[in-house]
C-alpha cells in the first residue's frame, strides 16, 4: 500500500495559566502565577501531536495556508515559511514557532512509530542529566534558606544546582558564599541574574564571585549587549551563558559565529527541533557547550529530553560530561498535571529519556482544558 503524508486540518492554541501557593520572585519580577502556552495540530488521518511554546502568532493566525493543508514532514519548510516580511530590501524575520515545530515533529514519529530522538539522527544516551533550576527569591536576603533548599536538591540527586542573583553585588555575594559552603565540592553551582547588570557593574562583581568555583554565570546583562559580553570574556574566568529569549538565528548570528559565550542556552519554545537541530551542529563545530534552557510543562521537558539525548559533547575527552539540560523545580500547579507519565530524576541524578512515538509521552486532555484561559483554532 503506497506512503500517505498525514495533512494538517487544524492547529489548536491552548493558552494556560494557574495560581501558585507561594509567589516567588528573581531579579526582575515577581510572580504568583504561572503560565504556558500548548501548540495542539490536528490532522486529517486522526493523529495529534503536541508542543510547549510559540505557535507563530498573529502572522499563522492571517496566513493559516502557511500551515494547514500541508504535511507535517515539511516541518523545516513551515519552520521557514513563518518569517514574517521583512519589507523592503529587508531580510524576513526569525521565526518564533517552537511549539508548533516539537508537534510537527510529534506527529512525524507518531506516523513513523519511532520516537523523535531517532528522526534528529539517533540518542547518544538513553538517560540525560537535568541541572536544577530552584533556589529564588522567597526569603529577600536570606542566605541560609537559600542554602538550606540547596542542599534539599543535592540530596534528592541533583549535580548541579541554579541559583538565582541579581539583587546587588553585596547581597550576591553573600548569598552565593553561603549556598556555596552548604553544598559538597562535588556538587556544581550556577547562578543567573536574569539580565540585572550593566557590563561594568557586572565585570566587578564576576572577579568577586570567581572564587566560587562557579559552573557559569547565565545573562549577567542584557542578552542583546553582545560589546558587554565581549568584555565579561576578558574581565573574569568564569563560563557565561545565554540564549533562552532569542530565535534560532540571533543566537547563530551573534553567540555562535563569534564564540562570544561558553555555553548556549536556547529554549525549545522558540527554537523547536528544526532549530535546535541546527544550533546543535553550529554549537559542536565552534567548540560550544549547548544547553537548552527549560520552563515550561512537561510536553517541553519531554522535548527538551529527545534533543539533548542528541547533543554531542565538543570535544571527546573521556571525563566531560554529558549535555545537560534545565529542569525546572519551582512550585507550578500544572506542569506535571498535562501529561500521564512522570519527568522525574532517577537514580544516579538522570532522567530516562521517551523512547515511545514522537514525543513519547500522553496529553491529557482534560487537565489541559482545566487549566486553559483563552483557546486559539487555526483551520
């Protein structure tokens, strides 16, 4: 019997949002919500795959021919086809589509009965470690709660632990030093300032966290000051990372081409697979660590899963570690509630990675709708 192509009849958004018991707060904000988005495609043979992110906006929304009607093999083509015009004598814009783009690829490993790691080349390992992303502001000031939480991570597994700064240099410290001296030397520390520094207030403060041994310090400034990065490579020693607000070809353009940061953190919801796919290449042949940035429900964790099975480590020496990739430890009332399986760490502080069709794992409906605040249909 001749391949038929499953054809997409409709691409539901299902926008979501839930109260947490306790807000908690970071550098630039604070919250006492939290919220997603979940990108749903239908096709006219009955399968349903599924992403966490950006499903193209107002532009899918005007232009639904982009997508429907077609197959989701022309995953990379619709990835593409979302550019919005640049205008005259301009290049079009980045694409802002991952969610869509994690369930093109869904429905492409539910149609090929093999999981999504397989169709981006094969896993290099079918557990990935998760660093931990916890430890924000809850108790202003309170190093020794921070400290405390801290080691509640490492004990549950956890080998390496993100902590949140970006309150002042003195308070940075302090914190730091504090939730440093609790943890075992074995056990890494990050720490990310969600962009709360200038260049110069941030190149004094690295040379004052550099005795801490730190695994890398994520956006000390704004991810756009690609000057001010170029100077915290020269200020102090410890790694920078970033990448988690930008699309596919401004990190390609501006952190990979020029190698102006230690690790890449792109965040599938932006990105995709057909993105992530590239920056995963693009990353290897500059020597780069690639770790993908995570926060979002576990349709997302699922995803971040299958790609960082597939990311090779830059170079091959016996003892690197693994890629890693973000799992979010923060109160969420709905993260876990969207899918039937359970994303949790194992024994020896990794995570199985999905090996059933496409995305491997189960959407339940019903939580989706519970949570769900405002539904888009694209058709």
């Amino acid at each position: 019997m001749p391949w038929s192509d499953p054809v997409i009849t409709e691409v539901h958004v299902h926008k979501l949002s839930g109260q947490l018991r306790e807000g908690f707060g970071w550098s630039l904000n604070y919250t006492k919500t939290r919220q997603a988005t979940l990108v749903e495609v239908r096709t006219e043979s009955g399968l349903t795959g599924w992403g966490d992110g950006y499903f193209g906006g107002e532009y899918l929304l005007h232009n639904p021919s982009l997508v429907i009607g077609r197959s989701p093999f022309e995953a990379e083509a619709i990835f593409d086809s979302l550019r919005t015009p640049g205008g005259f004598q301009k290049r079009s814009s980045p694409p802002q589509c991952g969610g869509l783009d994690v369930a093109l690829w869904d429905l492409q490993g539910q149609a090929l009965g093999k999981p999504i790691h397989a169709l981006l080349g094969g896993r290099r390992h079918s557990r990935v470690e998760p660093y931990c992303t916890a430890l924000y502001w809850k108790h202003w000031g309170d190093g020794e709660a921070l400290a405390e939480e801290a080691v509640e991570f490492e004990q549950q597994g956890y080998r390496t632990i993100k902590m949140k700064i970006g309150y002042g240099p003195e308070i940075d410290v302090r914190v730091v030093r504090q939730v440093r001296e609790a943890l075992k030397p074995e056990t890494a520390l990050a720490v990310d300032a969600n962009c709360a520094y200038d260049a110069g207030t941030a190149a004094m403060l690295g040379r004052m966290l550099e005795p801490f041994g730190l695994a890398w310090w994520e956006e000390p400034i704004l991810a756009e000051d690609y000057a001010g990065y170029a100077r915290l490579r020269q200020a102090f020693s410890i790694p920078l990372a970033s990448g988690e607000s930008m699309t596919t070809d401004a990190i390609a353009e501006h952190y990979v081409a020029p190698r102006l940061i230690d690790i890449v953190q792109p965040d599938i919801e932006s990105v995709g697979f057909t993105g992530g796919r590239r920056l995963t290449w693009l990353t290897w042949l500059q020597h780069q660590r690639l770790i993908p940035h995570n926060w979002g429900t576990a349709v997302r964790t699922a995803s971040e899963l299958h790609w960082t099975s597939t990311i090779p480590t830059p170079t091959d020496a016996l003892f690197q570690r693994q890629s890693m990739f973000e799992f979010d430890r923060t109160e969420h009332p709905f993260r876990d509630a969207v899918i039937a399986q359970k994303i949790d760490i194992e024994e020896g502080g990794l995570i199985t990675v999905p090996s059933g069709p496409g995305l491997g794992v189960d959407v339940i409906p019903d939580a989706v709708a519970q949570f769900t605040t405002e539904h888009l249909v694209v058709k």
